[in-house]
C-alpha cells in the first residue's frame, strides 16, 4: 500500500528539516541559504528578527558557530500547504564569541514551494 499523501508530506518536511539542522552544524552557508526561503527569518531569544541573508553573514564570519543541536523530542503539526515543526534541543553553540549549551525550542514554520518543503521562519526561545 502506498503512503499518503500527509505520510510522505510528514517524511519530507522532517528531511528537510534535519537537512537544515545539519547545515547549520556544518556551517554550511551555500546550503542553508539554497534550503530556505528567500524571505526566511531567524528570531532569536532577544526577540531580534533576523533576516536571512544577514545570519548566513554572520555565520560566514564565525559569529554563529553551532558545534551540535541534539533533538530532544520533536512535534510536527501539517495543515495543507503548512506545516510547523516544533522541536526542543540540546545546542551547543559559539554565539558572539561565547560557547554554551543551549536548551533551544526552535520553532519552524514551511511552506511548499513546488513539491518542495521549505523553512519560511525559525523562532527560537528556551525551554
């Protein structure tokens, strides 16, 4: 029996969004900037909403520098052609010149572009 169609929506946007973690471990700015949207935006702790091209600058210069993001648990709401995945992790990341562990709730609207889930915006907070 084939998926359905909600299973596979679940399985890609899950993909892509282990795909978008992974580049951030890897620093790998020419990916992350190919995975998300050109009007994606990162907001973060302080509240300060980052435009796309401004993070993957920062990154390049070693201003974010993530080491790791281990999940801790994940949820995955799908409405049509939306779906927020929401998902506590363990982080340990370089921001600005100090290292830390992060406990980040990093939640990450998409949107389809074709056959294609990709991230719109990340709000992070703490838990």
């Amino acid at each position: 029996m084939p998926p359905t169609p909600s299973q596979t929506d679940r399985e890609d946007i899950l993909q892509a969004h282990h795909a978008y973690l992974d580049a951030m471990v890897e620093g790998d700015t020419p990916s992350l900037d190919d995975l998300l949207d050109e009007g994606f935006t990162l907001t973060h702790m302080t509240g300060y909403v980052q435009p796309k091209a401004e993070w993957l600058a920062e990154m390049k210069a070693g201003q974010f520098v993530y080491h790791s993001i281990d999940e801790v648990d994940t949820a995955l709401e799908l409405d049509g052609g939306t779906a927020r995945v929401t998902v506590r992790t363990m982080t340990d990341a370089k921001v600005y010149g100090s290292r830390a562990d992060w406990r980040l709730l990093l939640t990450t609207d998409y949107g389809r572009r074709g056959d294609t889930w990709i991230p719109l915006r990340t709000v992070a907070t703490t838990w």
